[in-house]
C-alpha cells in the first residue's frame, strides 16, 4: 500500500494501520501492532483508487519526541504531519496544544494537518494558525457555530477541514463542502488510541467520496 497512519495510543505503544488514506481503499486491510491482530482482506474495488500521500500521526509525546520523530518521518518519505490535539473535555484524554507544535515548525517542512478534538475550536484557531498549522481540522459535533468556524480558518490563511464522529452521517458535511480542504471519517472514537477499525464506516467514506467527486471538488478525504 502506498499510504500509512502510524498512532500512538495513550499507553504509548504503537500501532501500525494501513487502511483507507485520503479516498477510499482499493485492495487489502491490514492493522498490526502489539494487540490489534490481522483485521484481514477486504474486497473494496470500486470505492477508488489508493492515494499516494504518506501521513504520519502523533496523538501523544513530548516537544523534544515529536522534533526527533518529524524529523525521521519527513527523511523517511513522509508529506503531512497530522497532529491529534485533544482537550480533556471534548475527548476524555489531554494531548498538547499549539505551544508544541510551534517548537516543531521550525524543524521541518512537513504539511501540519492539525486535527482538533477540542470543545471550542473557535476560539483557538488563531493560536493554531500562528502556531504553523496549515489545515486546521475540527469536529462537527464541537460547540464552535460550523460555518463560522470554517470562515475562521480560511480567513487566517489556513486550508479547512471538518472530522465527522462514527455516529455522524455523512450528509452533515455536505452544506461545508465547497469550502473545505479535507473531510476527515473517524472510523474509531476520537480520543483513544488502540481500538479496531469499524467496518460499518465504509458506506459512509464511499458516500462522502462520490459526492466530492460529484461535485468536482479538491477536496481530499482523510481517515482515522
């Protein structure tokens, strides 16, 4: 496969996922890691075709971990650098906040795609921005008005995105579509690092693809 999600969950150990980059997968499923097993092989032709852009995800670590690991990544091949930014109250777990990823601006190249499990993200996205993020992602189920924290984004010069919960229909980001930079599916609770994939979220991936597609938008299609 050409694209990779390597987690970290909460415990600290790593889990290895290749599955369902910015579209849809075409060919095998595999998760290996410490507890996860082989999820197994998957027949998902004609969902699209496998993207070629290698991400590389930290949940939780340190300032000086995150600079020695973005620097190995970025040597290693890798184009974007998603960052799980988690707040206690919209997640149960506290990861960091925009001071850690502003230490490791400076090391690296790396696209920040910075994915906010955070109640309020409207009132933070400034800090994120200035922080050197480059998408800023946010939940549709947070407490921030959805069209404005958009226009918030954009209007600070960051690309847009919008994560949707496993419960969350994919219709719910349809109205957002036109503006958004990257539609991000949960196929786990956000928060919690170590948990299987949920099968049931294919339909929704497929669905969100085809009316990307649709609708001719440059709009990528990130999974988690």
């Amino acid at each position: 496969l050409a694209a990779a999600e390597f987690a970290v969950g909460a415990e600290g150990r790593d889990d290895v996922v290749l599955a369902l980059p910015d579209v849809a997968l075409r060919g095998p499923v595999v998760q290996v890691g410490p507890e996860a097993g082989f999820l197994g092989v998957k027949d998902l032709d004609g969902l699209g075709p496998v993207d070629q852009i290698l991400r590389y995800q930290r949940m939780e670590c340190t300032a000086p971990l995150l600079i020695r690991e973005t620097v190995k990544v970025e040597k290693g091949g890798a184009d974007y650098l998603h960052l799980d930014v988690m707040d206690g109250a919209f997640v149960p777990n506290i990861s960091f906040g925009a001071p850690v990823i502003k230490s490791v601006r400076s090391k690296t190249n790396l696209v920040f795609d910075v994915h906010l499990m955070i109640e309020n993200p409207l009132k933070y996205i400034d800090d994120f921005k200035k922080a050197g993020a480059d998408i800023i992602t946010f939940h549709i189920e947070s407490s921030s008005p959805v069209g404005e924290t958009v226009d918030k984004i954009l209007g600070c010069g960051c690309k847009a995105g919008i994560s949707i919960k496993p419960a969350t229909p994919a219709e719910e980001v349809f109205p957002y579509l036109e503006k958004l930079s990257m539609v991000l599916v949960m196929t786990v609770e956000p928060g919690f690092g170590g948990q299987s994939f949920m099968h049931d979220q294919l339909p929704k991936i497929a669905e969100l693809r085809q009316m990307i597609d649709e609708r001719g938008l440059d709009c990528e299609l990130e999974v988690d």
